[in-house]
C-alpha cells in the first residue's frame, strides 16, 4: 500500500507544538508527514530537501507528494532515525518487484525464443 508524503506549512499553534516537542530553540515553520513511518520538522528548506529526494527515492512506499498549509497532526515529535525506517520498509518491496519484474523478462524471452524457433 502507498503512502502520501505530505509536506506541511505549520500555523502558530504547530510550530509551538513542534518546538516543545522538539526543542525551543530549533527553528521550525515546516513538517514532512511520511505516512504510517513518522514524520520530521524543521524549515521549509530543510523540509523540502527530504520531500523532493524522497518521492523519487521511495517510489513504491509513496505515490504522490502534497503540499499543503492546512494538515492534522497528532505527534509532533520528529521521528528519531526515519531515513532507516524508510529504508527497511522499501527494500523488500524493492527485491519483490525486483523478482517480479525479472520474471516477467523471462517469459518474454521464452516468448520470443519460441517464436523464433517455430516462428
């Protein structure tokens, strides 16, 4: 199952939020919400760095990016360690369709040997 990948421009009130969870002195304005994995908050570069990587970089988690002013979250503390967790999650899906995918190849070269030889 995809995800959405949802980058978030914070109100007041969830940056306020986001700074007592975090820490007062990190400078937060923005959230990647990455589906059931966590989520991270900081500036809308630092936010929008990871948002452009990782819908090309985990295509079979996410299917589509948002970008939105307006987002309920319920946790807002930064999920220690997300880039791993990505990770963990998308290799083996990776190695699925991997095989999938080469199996598919393998059929049609059998197709196109056949062909060939009973043409």
């Amino acid at each position: 199952m995809k995800h959405s990948l949802i980058l978030v421009a914070l109100n007041q009130e969830q940056i306020s939020k986001a700074k007592e969870a975090n820490g007062n002195r990190k400078q937060i304005t923005h959230a990647l919400i990455c589906g059931p994995f966590g989520q991270i908050f900081g500036t809308e570069k630092q936010c929008m760095k990871y948002y452009s990587a990782w819908i090309e970089v985990f295509p079979l988690l996410f299917d589509k990016g948002i970008e939105t002013d307006s987002h309920e979250i319920s946790d807002y503390k930064s999920t220690f360690d997300l880039v791993n967790k990505l990770i963990a999650a998308h290799d083996p899906l990776e190695s699925t369709n991997d095989t999938l995918m080469q199996g598919r190849r393998n059929q049609k070269e059998k197709k196109s040997i056949y062909s060939w030889l009973f043409g």
